[in-house]
C-alpha cells in the first residue's frame, strides 16, 4: 500500500519560490565586484532568476547541461544559480584559485558550455579561453557601463543579456534527482573529481542543516556567507538561507578583516561562516582596533579545524558562539557541527572549550562509523580512532564520469579519508587526514591535535605538524611555525609550552620557524607540498 501523499518533487528553484513569497521583502546585500554596496530582495532575485532562466532556455540550454560559474557571492552570482536550477542545467562552480591548468581541465571535463564569471576573473578567461573549446559563451556579471575592452569573441556583459528577457517564464519541472549542480573537489593524486549534487539532495540537506542544533538559521537571522559559492556547494548557504527568509549579506571579492568587519557592523550580522583563515584575518584586524562585534551572535568555522584559540577569542573577548563544523565536498557538504546538547551545555571555561574542539554531532540523514585498519567498527568511547566513513542521501555514490571508481563499502558508507573518534553522545573529533597521520612506533599521533595546541602559543600565528622518517620510530613529529609579527618563538619555548597539554611522546621532536606554509586553493595547508619541502630534514636526534 502506497501513501495517499501528493507527489512534489524537491527540487531547488521551489526554495527561492517559497522565499519570494513568505519572504520577498527580505534582503539580500552585496559588497558588488565594482565597489558600492548593492540591495536587493527575494522577490526581486526570483524575478531575476526567471529572466536568466529564460534566457538560457532561448539558447537551447537544456535539462543536464553544465554551465561554469567563476563569480564571488554577490546578489548576481545567486541569480545565475537559481536560473540554472529552474531550467534543469547544472551550475557547476569552479574555484578560480586553481592553478589555471586545473581549471581548463575540470572545465573541459565537465563540459561546461557557458561560462558566467565575475570581472575579477576576465583576465584569466581570456588566458584560458584557446584551452576551452567546448565553451560558447562568456556571460560578465556586469553591466555596460563595467564592462572592459575584451579579446574574447563571445563575451557579452550581463546586464545587456538579461535585458532581452522579459521574465515572462515558467519554471521546468523534472525528476528530482536531476543533477543540480557540481564541485570539483581535489584529490591528493591524479585529476580533480566531480562531485554531482541532485535537486533532491540539495533540499534534503538545506533542511537537514536548518534544524537548530545545526545552522538553525531563522527570518530574524542575518547571515553572511564568507565562504564562497565555489567551495564545498558554498555550504549549502545559498539554499538554506533563502529557504528560512535569511537575510543574506554578500561579501563579494574582499574577505579582509577591515571588509569583513565594515560588513558585520553596517549590516548588523547575526550569523556568519567560514574557514579560520577568514577568522584569523578578522580577529588580527580587530585586536589592532577597539571596534566590538555587538550583532554577531554565531560563527560558524569549519574546512579546517578549529584552533581553541580563536573560539576563546570569539567567546571571551566578543561574547560571539562558535560553531566548530565539519563536512566536504561529498557531503553537500555539512556533516557534523559542534552545538552543545544537554549533557555539554552547562560546561564553562576550558572544559567547554574541551569539547568546542571536536566538530560534533551530525543531523538526521547523516550516519558515521569509524573503523580500523581491518574495516572492524570501533567504539564511540571518544578515544580509539578509525577511519571516518559516512553515508545518507546528500552524500556522494560516485564521482563524475566514474572517476575513483567505486567510492562505496559494501554497506553503502563513503571513506570520508579522515581519522576520527566518537565520544558517547555521538560528538566526533577529526584527529587527522587519514594520510597525515604520523605513525610513530606503531601508534597514531594526531598532528591537528599538535597543531591546535602550537597555534595557542602567543608567538605562532600558524603552525603545521608532519611525519618525518625517524630511523627508531619511523616517523615522528615535526612542528613547522610562522611567527606572529614582531616575535621570536624558539623550539625550547615551543616545546615546553606543549609539555603539559599532550601525552609526552607526542611532543614534536623538533620545530621549525618558516615564513610562510603552503596553502591549498581551498585555504588548507598543504602538508604534501610542506612534506616535499622538509623530505630532507633530519632530527637532531636521529
Ligand atoms: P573539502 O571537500 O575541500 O571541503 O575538504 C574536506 C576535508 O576538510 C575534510 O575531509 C576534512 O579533512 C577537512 N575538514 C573540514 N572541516 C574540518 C574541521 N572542522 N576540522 C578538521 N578538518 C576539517
């Protein structure tokens, strides 16, 4: 017996029809490429978007195609991609600080036959354009009065396009596991892989991180996405906003501590996210000012861990809650977020900080395992790490084209490639990138535990941990930091530092002061690149 239930498919462009209609009056802010500040509403984007929609349908855009986006968050941006969804194409996000090979490679490779991207990007579109063959169309989010003197044959700026729209459309309804857009996401080997969104599990999802425990975002919230749209699905931001009649706030191309703050304040954010990088370059701008965060109440961090450091900052000095978050490309992409439920909600001090420090519970629809070497589950006792493996229905079953091949266990859970412990009430810690993982003697050491602690000392601004060959323990820790400015920090005043706050054959064997460590497109460290950099090095006492 069936459900006498109406069939309704979930699909994407219903959310910004649910936002125009219960919400049409609320903003949407952009810091525009070209400078000023721009203000527009829900009900004028779906209005908007029906243009875009149109347009690409006069085209011959049709259901699947795979259309580029190179464009920051701005009111445009979303447009395009609410557009894109109601005529069935697949916006596919390309993250423009790939090396520009990459970028030519994941283009041709999905396909893309237009390409919308932001002035900022012109020039590398130009550069690239002999490399892309397949692309028809170059679309400027800009209008005429911005638009630059260009080689390109088939560039046209945005503006001019859509006014030959007159909005007068109706959505496409399809299936709706219609694929709905795509993020290349980049392995440590070989090319970069897609990963596909459907309608369905964009829907699932926004709802799944709406709920309070997570996102919780609501119509009183004012949120402002830091992290673009071209990471990780943008966090899925640009659905579960509009689904909740968010206001949203664009941070367009500048994500400075001096930009950010100007928007937190003007604009009055109540809630905001991104990878700590941004949260670093925030708090560096405001310890040099007397400026407060009086309208943030939650920061959500995640990408990257966390350091305790910058949740005290936020909590102590800013009265701000941190929302430790963890997720990927594959999971649409928020997996778990640290939001305290009653058996951690009393705690204070560095006992909440404690468990502030792991990325937390996951929503319904999200289910974790961790397993040993062998693919034995291990306990939730919050200490024995395995292997973190996940699965529900906003979760990845292959990459495009089937690169990778099968990514799935027999039990349908997809190897997330991190290392993990669970406590009790289902809060996991990621202790490292499974192939991070320093083995030293047989037993793991965590290097993100490592780092999380060296970055707490007052003269580190940014500290990494590798394995390094080590002829008794075949590998062991070395700690690699960038000074804060202005001070020394040295490897006896490192170590002793750390002396207390791990197990002692954790301690790093030696440090290292650098001036920089390397960074993925994505913002993380690039512990490959660092591990080529010291594949020299040997420990003083080895
Ligand atoms: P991406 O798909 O580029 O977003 O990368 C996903 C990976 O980033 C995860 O598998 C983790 O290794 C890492 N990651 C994301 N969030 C966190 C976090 N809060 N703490 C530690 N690592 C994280």
């Amino acid at each position: 017996m069936l459900g006498l239930m109406q069939d309704w498919p979930l699909l994407c462009h219903r959310i910004i029809d649910h936002a125009a209609e219960m919400h049409g009056n609320r903003e949407v802010v952009s810091r525009s490429v070209e400078g000023p500040i721009h203000r527009t509403d829900y009900r004028t984007i779906r209005e908007r978007s029906l243009k875009v929609a149109q347009r690409l349908d006069r085209m011959g855009v049709r259901v699947g195609d795979r259309i580029g986006t190179l464009a920051w968050n701005t009111w445009r941006h979303l447009e395009v991609w609410y557009g894109l969804l109601g005529v069935g194409a697949v916006y596919h996000t390309v993250n423009p600080r790939l090396f520009p090979d990459q970028i030519a490679y994941i283009v041709n490779h999905a396909e893309d036959r237009l390409m919308f991207t932001d002035l900022t990007f012109l020039p590398l579109v130009e550069k690239l354009a002999e490399h892309l063959p397949l692309l028809e169309k170059v679309i400027v989010l800009t209008d005429a009065a911005n638009m630059p003197e260009t080689g390109l044959a088939n560039a046209v700026a945005y503006e001019d396009w859509l006014a030959e729209a007159d909005g007068d459309f109706a959505w496409k309804t399809f299936d709706e596991n219609t694929a709905a857009g795509m993020c290349y996401t980049s392995g440590t080997t070989g090319h970069p892989k897609g990963v596909v969104y459907s309608h369905r599990s964009n829907v699932l999802h926004s709802m799944a991180v709406n709920q309070p425990d997570m996102l919780g975002l609501s119509s009183r919230d004012i949120m402002m996405p830091v992290v673009p749209m071209f990471h990780a699905n943008g966090w899925s931001i640009a659905f579960s906003a509009p689904m909740t009649g968010t206001t949203m706030v664009m941070p367009g191309a500048k994500m400075d501590g001096a930009s950010i703050y100007e928007l937190l304040d003007t604009e009055k954010v109540s809630v905001t996210a991104a990878v700590p990088t941004v949260w670093l370059m925030l708090l560096q701008f405001l310890d040099g000012s007397d400026h407060q965060l009086p309208h943030l109440e939650r920061v959500i961090i995640g990408g990257a861990a966390c350091p305790r450091a910058m949740t005290a900052a936020f909590q102590k000095k800013y009265d701000v809650d941190v929302l430790h978050a963890w997720g990927m490309t594959e999971m649409s992409p928020l997996g778990t977020i640290c939001s305290l439920k009653p058996e951690y909600a009393g705690l204070e001090g560095d006992a909440r900080l404690d468990i502030q420090e792991k990325q937390g519970h996951a929503p319904f629809s999200i289910e974790m395992k961790i397993t040993d070497d062998y693919d034995i589950e291990q306990d939730w006792d919050g200490k024995t790490f395995g292997r973190l493996k996940v699965r529900g229905p906003a979760i990845a079953k292959a990459y495009f084209k089937g690169e990778g091949g099968e990514i799935l266990d027999d039990a349908g859970y997809f190897d997330t490639g991190d290392v993990a412990h669970i406590d009790p009430y289902g809060y996991m810690q990621i202790t490292d990138r499974a192939k991070d993982v320093i083995k030293s003697g047989g037993e793991w050491i965590s290097t993100i535990d490592l780092e999380n602690i060296a970055v707490g000392h007052p003269d580190v601004a940014e500290a990494a941990v590798i394995g390094v060959a080590h002829p008794k323990w075949d590998e062991r820790p070395l700690l690699v930091v960038v000074a804060k400015d202005g001070c020394t920090p040295t490897r006896d005043g490192l170590i002793d530092y750390m002396q207390d706050k791990v197990a002692k054959w954790w301690l790093p064997n030696d440090v290292v002061v650098v001036d920089e460590i390397p960074h993925t497109a994505t913002g993380k460290i690039q512990k490959t690149t660092l591990r080529e950099q010291f594949k020299d090095y040997t420990f003083p006492d080895a």
